[in-house]
C-alpha cells in the first residue's frame, strides 16, 4: 500500500545535513569545515538533485493507488478500472404545474408540449434556463388542458442548462476514432445519442447508456461516456462482441445534452415561459404554477467521494446481494439526490422481517417529497427488479435524526490569549458546528468526544484543559388534547437509573393549564411530569427501558408544546465518550441545547499557605 510521505522529510536542508552528517563520522572529515569548503557547493548539487527525485518518485507512487493519488485525473482513472464511472455535473431540477387555455371551437382532443420548451427563472440576479426533456400531452377538459408526465402527474420536471449537439462521422474501422465532447460543464444524465445512416439520413438509432442495460447481445445498442484526463468526456461505444453493436463506417452520430450550471440553478422559485405555445397555427400563454423549487444542482462527484464508492461500487459488480451492494449501486445511479444510504436486511431489523432489505436515503437539502418518491420508485424498478436477488423485496425506511447535547466546560488562561473568555467560547461553538458537518451528519457516522475536545484543546493556546457532558435526543409531535402512548426510540443504551441524577428528561409543554417537563423518577425508571416548580403533576406517564433504549410514554395528554408543536426527549447514553448510531439513525449536534462555559485559570498564579 502506497504512504504519501510529507515533502518535508525530504527537505533540502534535511538531505544535505544529512549527507553532512555522514561524511563528519568519516575519520578523513572529522574536523572539516563543511561551511567554509568548497565541498559545500557539490552538497548542494547532491541535496538538490536527491530532493527533486525524492519527490517525484514519491508523487509518482502516490498516484499509482486510488488511496493516495491527489490528482482528480489519476483517481478517475482508477475508478475507471474498478468500473465506476464519476457523476459529472448534474442540472438543478423544478417541477412546474403547466397549462393553456383554448376557448374557441372546435378544440383539439389532446396538445403537446414539445421537448425543449424553455422557462425562465432568476436567483441571485442571475437569469436562468430551464426546459423539459420530453414530449407532454394535456387532454381536453372543457377547454383547459393541464399537461401531464406518463405516471399522470401533473408536475412537469424541468432541467437547468443550454442544449449542446456535437456531430460525429464515424470512419473506418482501422481509423480508431475518439469521440470527445469537449464541454466540461455537461450533465451526462442528459445526454442522448442518435446514431443515423448517414449524412442525409432522417432515421436514426437510439443508443442507450450501458449501465443502464439489463442484458446485452451483438445487437444491443449502447454508448459509454467517461471524463478523460482534462475533465471533458469521451464517448465509448460496444466492440460489436460482449458489450453491443457499434456505428458503422459513414454514420452520423448526433451527441445532444444540457451544458449546465450546476448548483448555481438551485433555488429558483419564479418561472415564466420563454415563448407560447403554438396549437394549428395559433399561439397560446403557458400558465405556470411551481410545484417544486429547483434543486439538486451539484457539482463533479468529489475526489473523496469517487475514493469512498469506487471500491464498493466494484465489489456489487451490477448486483444486489448484500446490504454494501445497494449503497454502491443506489450512488452511482442516485447520487445528485442522496448524501449517503445504508442498508440492513431485515433479520437485523427491529422488529425482524424476514424476506426483504431495508434502504434508508439521506437526502440532499431542498429535495422535495414528489423528487424523493421519485427516487424510491426508480430504485424499485430499476434496480431491485432487475438485479436484486429474487424474492426479496425493497423496503424504504426514512432517516431518523438523533441530536447531540454537549456541554462544554474548559479552563482558560486570559494571559495567553487577547480574546475575551465570551470571544472563545464562541469560537468554540463555531468548531462544534463545523465538526458536526464533517463528522457527522452522515449514516454509520460515530461521535467520538475525545477527537472533539482535543480539537478544543489545539483551538487556542489559552484553552488549558477541557471536558464535555454528552446527552442525546429525540423528537416527537404528539397530539394535543388526545390521551396517547408514544415510542421514542434512541440508537443506543441509557445510563441505568441512580439515586442522585435523573436520565431521563424534556422539553417543555402545557399539562394541566401549567408549563411542564417529564423526567424518570430518582432511582427507578418510571416517568413522571412536573411543573417548574418541581411539583408532581401525574405521578406515573411511562417508563424508560435502558438496555433497550427506548422511552414509552402512556397516556400522554398535553394541552401544548412550548415553542411549536415538537417535544423533545433527553437522555443520558451509557457510554459518553462513544456515541455509535445503528441502522438509519443519523447523529447531530443541537446547538440551542449545548451549552460552552468558561472558567478562568492563571495558571502561573502561586498562592502561598
């Protein structure tokens, strides 16, 4: 396995005192003035010439391994050789409620939205284009026609970017042809391949991206498409053997595609048409109602990212059979929708159910639920139809959030630091936050609280010491004026009841026309509300399991929850230095619930007895 070995071991002025150095412990240069000689000036060359090899050899076998390589171009490379192919850039999506109105007769029985009819938005100031990829049809209703997709929904998905066509003619065979689209800011989610005839030729054949093939034979038509060393993408077609036929000599292949702008199209709310509609020769408004903002624009799939799902991706080989198999495979397909996915089967499931595998989708930001169906859909079938194991089914589980509650308690020294003890403290704040977007926030994500406090510790010399009370919570709606029991579940054990500390505890809410909060009895593990006076109010409203997990509430009947309508559950995990979430459980961090606090500490202070 390659090590990437920092430049600075093999710093100039290292190599050359070493070279030194070597030569001092020789009895002939024992007392030779290394400094003063013209010796100094052939160690240099030395030291030179070792440093620069030194360093090229090692950048060179960094980059031979997916591992290390630091070049975007060497990693793509690996994937390629793994099979994974990189997302490019993918085009921000709305969804739009479109019709037109004729009132004159006779009426057409059904209009067509043709593809590319374009749609204006603006964000930021900046004017944006978005435009359908496909043909709609609307069907007469008393004049008004609502267009609709194939699944009889009436929101019409339309995507961020200008139409690029790129024209090849394909040569002879022993040509060896390369086909390269040469725009780096393609989505090549939207790409569409037309082989015809000829030059002349009206008639064509569509040719489909491999991945997407379900079985393939000398006559099968697809295309491959990767991004080449200078970030554009080649255009690959099948070897006329194991992957499809290829265009013959004197083809004419019509490449058409969004060149788009990425993340930069999310957001927009706003969207007028950019022409009528013409139906037999008469041109009518397009009303446009948003359904959806426009959302999912990103950017090229991550060096990081192509490093974490290639190997995965390589291990599924286009299957599905264990639970890392549908991760890969939902990435690859599904990555500009989804942050991360996990799987489990359901014999691990609580309660158990056997026959099927469960996927959970962290989805991006500003993903609506009609995208989000969508997805699901696909993943049944596209994927778990066609190449998952047979008999067992897919089953969705939404993501649930655990939140962290961390108090943070430190010494500071005010003589090492010109900040005031405030000014630290929300410095502080500040690295929990940015360590929550790193560390967690993602599936299988593990809070361990010695790797934040020693970033506390390095975040300035003046923080001498620090410590952290960790607590974790849930959150539930429950129903106002209704006696109910409630299930909160936590993704690890509770601290066992003592006689002194409550582990159990919550927000506030109105029971009894009083503002009350729930906590487990000292010493057993019985719930009781109280108000803030820490008067009981009922003496018994459930229990708390530890080993389990889980807080059962019984009857629960408030009249409000204080700051809207979700209560949150507190409790204190068995293990505070590590906190490992199962399944689709996702960790982060509440800021409003943590707390920082100072202490002031001169540690040079002496104090005489």
């Amino acid at each position: 396995m390659a090590t990437t070995i920092k430049s600075a071991d093999l710093d100039f002025d290292t190599i050359k005192n070493r070279i030194k150095d070597h030569l001092k412990s020789k009895s002939e240069f024992s007392d030779y003035n290394f400094e003063a000689a013209g010796l100094s000036n052939l160690l240099d060359v030395l030291a030179y010439n070792t440093h620069l090899n030194g360093l090229t050899a090692n950048f060179a076998l960094n980059e031979s391994f997916i591992n290390t390589a630091q070049l975007r171009s060497s990693v793509v490379s690996h994937a390629e050789a793994l099979g994974y192919v990189p997302r490019s850039l993918t085009a921000a999506q709305a969804k739009l409620k479109l019709s037109i109105i004729i009132a004159t007769s006779p009426r057409p029985s059904v209009v067509t939205l043709p593809k590319h009819t374009q749609f204006t938005s603006t964000i930021d100031g900046v004017s944006y284009t978005f435009r359908t990829l496909e043909n709609y049809t609307a069907a007469d209703n008393s004049g008004v026609y609502e267009f609709k997709t194939k699944d009889g929904s009436d929101l019409i998905p339309v995507s961020e970017g200008t139409l690029e066509t790129k024209t090849f003619f394909v040569g002879e065979e022993n040509d060896e042809q390369v086909y390269v689209l040469t725009n780096q800011s393609m989505d090549t989610e939207t790409l569409t391949v037309k082989v015809f005839d000829n030059v002349s030729s009206n008639s064509f054949e569509t040719y489909t991206n491999l991945r997407d093939a379900i079985e393939i034979t000398t006559t099968s038509k697809h295309y491959q498409i990767k991004e080449v060393p200078n970030g554009s993408f080649e255009l690959l077609f099948g070897d006329g053997r194991t992957t499809g036929t290829k265009p013959s000599a004197g083809n004419k292949i019509v490449a058409e595609y969004l060149s788009t702008s990425a993340a930069r199209g999310n957001g927009g709310t706003v969207f007028a048409p950019v022409s009528q509609l013409s139906v037999a020769g008469s041109n009518y408004d397009i009303a446009v109602t948003t359904g959806n903002e426009s959302a999912g624009g990103a950017g090229k799939e991550s060096i990081a990212s192509i490093r974490r799902n290639a190997p995965i991706g390589f291990a599924s080989q286009q299957r599905l059979v264990t639970a890392e198999d549908y991760k890969a495979q939902i990435l690859a397909r599904y990555g500009n929708f989804v942050n991360d996915v996990v799987a489990w089967g359901g014999h691990d499931n609580v309660p158990p159910k056997y026959g099927c595998v469960y996927v959970s989708l962290n989805y991006k930001d500003n993903i609506s639920d009609e995208s989000k169906i969508e997805v699901e859909n696909a993943i049944q079938t596209t994927l778990s139809e066609n190449i998952s194991v047979m008999s067992i089914d897919t089953l969705f589980a939404d993501s649930i959030t655990t939140f962290l509650e961390l108090n943070t308690f430190f010494n500071l020294d005010p003589d090492l630091t010109s900040k005031t003890p405030l000014a630290v403290e929300n410095d502080i704040d500040t690295l929990i936050t940015s360590f929550a977007t790193t560390h967690l926030k993602s599936f299988s994500k593990v809070f361990r609280r010695s790797n934040l406090l020693t970033e506390i510790d390095d975040l300035d010399e003046a923080i001498l010491n620090s410590r952290m009370e960790v607590k974790l919570q849930q959150r539930f709606t429950p129903s106002p004026g209704q006696s109910l029991s409630y299930d909160i579940n936590f993704p690890v054990t509770i601290a066992q009841p003592d006689d002194e500390n409550r582990r159990v505890t919550s927000g506030r809410f109105t029971f009894n026309n009083v503002i009350c909060t729930i906590r487990n009895k000292l010493s057993g593990t019985k719930l009781e509300i109280v108000d803030i006076d820490q008067n009981i109010q009922q003496d018994n409203v459930g229990s708390y399991d530890p080993v389990k997990g889980t807080v059962n509430l019984v009857g629960f009947n408030p009249t409000s929850v204080e700051g809207g309508t979700v209560l949150k559950i507190t409790v204190v995990p068995t293990n505070q230095s590590t906190v490992r979430p199962l399944r689709n459980y996702v960790l982060d961090v509440d800021l409003d619930n943590s707390t920082t606090s100072s202490q002031i500490d001169f540690q040079e202070t002496r104090v005489n007895l």
